[in-house]
C-alpha cells in the first residue's frame, strides 16, 4: 500500500451545512500549516473553501509560466491539506499571490496560462444541470442545502485603483453573471472574494479602497435582486467579523474574513479603526460557519475563528434575511 484516501458523498438537500473557510497558505511556515490544518479536520467540517493565496507564487522569484507551475506543485507536495485520509469536498478561488503576484489585475501577462494552471490543481469539474457551474475567469456557483455560494475572480477583470473610466473589481461579465445568479430565486448567498469588500478602512488592497465606486454602484443592484447576501473574504492576514449595516442592502449582513491559516502575521495598524468590526484576530487562523436556511430567505449563522489547537479567538451568532 503507497497511499490512501477515504471519501464519502454529500447530502446535497439538506437545509444546513458545516463548512469551513480558509486562505493565504504561505510554504515558508512548514512548522505551523501541519497542526493548522489538523485543527481544521478536527473540527469536522461538511465542505471547505479557499478563498486565495493557495500558495505564494512569488516568494522566490519574479512568476513566469514556469515558476507558476513549479510553485503550486511544491505548495501541494509539502501541505497537509492535500494529504489527509478523509478527504473534505473542496471549492477555491484565487487572489493576488496564486494569480501570479502581489496585488496584480488584469494588467498582469500570464493570465491564460495561470488561469490553466490554478484550474488543473483545483479541479472544479462542472457537468450539465448540476450544483457546480463555472462563470467567468475562474469563478464558480455552487448551489447545495438550500444555499449558494458565489466564488468570485477578483483579479482576471480587476483595474489598478488608479483607473478612472472603467474602475472595476470584478469586471462587467462577472458582475452581470453574478446578479443574474442571484436573481433567480431567493436562497441565501454566501459571496466568496480573495480580498475583504468593506476593507476600506485599512487604506489598502480592498473593493472598498480600490473600487468604491464600482462597489457602490453594484451594491445598489444588489439591493435589488431576491437573494440575501452574506460577504466571505481573506487577504489582510488576520480574521475578522463585520457587520455590514442595512444600510448598504436594505437589510443587515455580514462580511466574515478568514485570514491566513498559516501566512505572515498581520497587525493591525493603531489606524486601523474599523467601526463595522464585531471581533477580529491577528493569529494563525480558519473561520468555522454553520449555516441553516431557515424559510426561502434567511440563514441562521453560528460563525467561529479558530486558532492553533482548535482555540476559539470568537464566536457569533446570527440571522440574515430580506424581510
């Protein structure tokens, strides 16, 4: 016997699910990512998404074709994530550094080639009329236990901040394909995005900082379409819960940030003064959601951040609905 694996399907019509999220996993912590992603099995989770920086293309050198290749090999060869016995069902998107660099967009010269490489170590098969369709870039729609889960590209379409007349995050096909998706029926939807969405405060890499005006006109349509939203972001290296006023969408949400499972550790700035925080970590972390949808357009939440060990930095219950 070399190697073996167990796995087992998923319920898919059940009205809740355990899942858990996770992002910026950095190869240059070899001595924390094995008891991080032990602590993450152990609190058995259903599902679990990554949500960027699967690995750091660019630690080492500057990305070409070749280095894009041979730094997610290494990432996966060495992580205890794609080494375990029981198998968790796993989705992904991406954002700055498995695209290929620090905070790049659509500037960036190997995107075809990254965009094949990211698809071939996170197969994401989609198949006729089943739960898991692909939109554009590399984002994908799972819809399952009564839920949705929009996994956004956030750096295949995105503009530098300094771009005036077509700022953007997400680009218009994607923007379009996501609120046609939303549009269809009323089931909750999770938006998962490499970087924060209400991330202005830090003055930095953000849909807030970078592309307000693109995030206001967006929120607008969003406000408008029959599915509640819930925010699911990484990137800044520390965990952190929002709450997003009703202002925003016409109702009270959440934006639930998940960052990094074993990355360079983040301190928040003393400016970093963020009044929509309900708690934050700057640890070695994954965020643990128990969502139940309750009725056609609300989810109940228990929502945990979790640390070395399995240590609960907070915990936060909720509920998100339109009416």
């Amino acid at each position: 016997m070399i190697d073996e694996r167990n796995f087992k399907s998923l319920d898919l019509d059940k009205k809740a699910l355990k899942f858990a999220v996770a992002s910026c996993m950095s190869d240059m912590f070899s001595n924390v990512q094995g008891e991080m992603w032990d602590a993450l099995v152990k609190t058995r989770p259903e599902m679990l998404f990554l949500i960027g920086d699967l690995c750091y293309t660019d630690t080492f050198s500057k990305t070409d074709e070749a280095q894009l290749w041979r730094r997610f090999a290494q990432s996966r060869n060495q992580f205890a994530v794609y080494k375990m016995k029981n198998l968790i069902p796993t989705l992904a998107t991406w954002d700055d550094h498995d695209f290929g660099g620090n905070n790049l967009g659509r500037e960036y010269q190997f995107i075809e080639s990254s965009t094949t490489n990211f698809m071939t170590y996170v197969a994401q098969d989609v198949w006729q009329n089943g739960p898991l369709s692909r939109g554009p870039g590399v984002s994908h729609c799972f819809e399952a236990f009564g839920l949705r889960f929009q996994l956004m590209d956030a750096r295949t379409f995105r503009s530098q901040r300094t771009a005036t007349n077509d700022n953007t995050h997400w680009g218009a096909a994607q923007e379009e394909w996501l609120l046609a998706s939303l549009d269809r029926e009323t089931r909750p939807t999770f938006i998962m995005n490499g970087s924060q969405i209400y991330g202005g405060y830090m003055q930095k890499d953000s849909y807030e900082f970078n592309h307000f005006e693109s995030l206001r006109r967006i929120t607008s349509e969003l406000r408008r379409v029959s599915s509640p939203v819930i925010y699911v972001s990484g990137d800044i290296h520390a965990s952190e819960l929002m709450r997003i006023e009703s202002e925003q969408l016409g109702y009270e949400t959440f934006e639930i940030t998940s960052s990094g499972i074993h990355s360079f550790i983040n301190p928040f700035d003393a400016s970093y003064v963020n009044p929509r925080r309900l708690a934050a970590k700057m640890d070695f972390n994954f965020t643990v959601i128990e969502a139940a949808a309750v009725g056609p357009d609300r989810v109940d939440l228990g929502i945990t951040a979790y640390g070395r060990n399995r240590k609960v930095f907070y915990t936060h219950t909720a509920s998100v609905a339109r009416g």
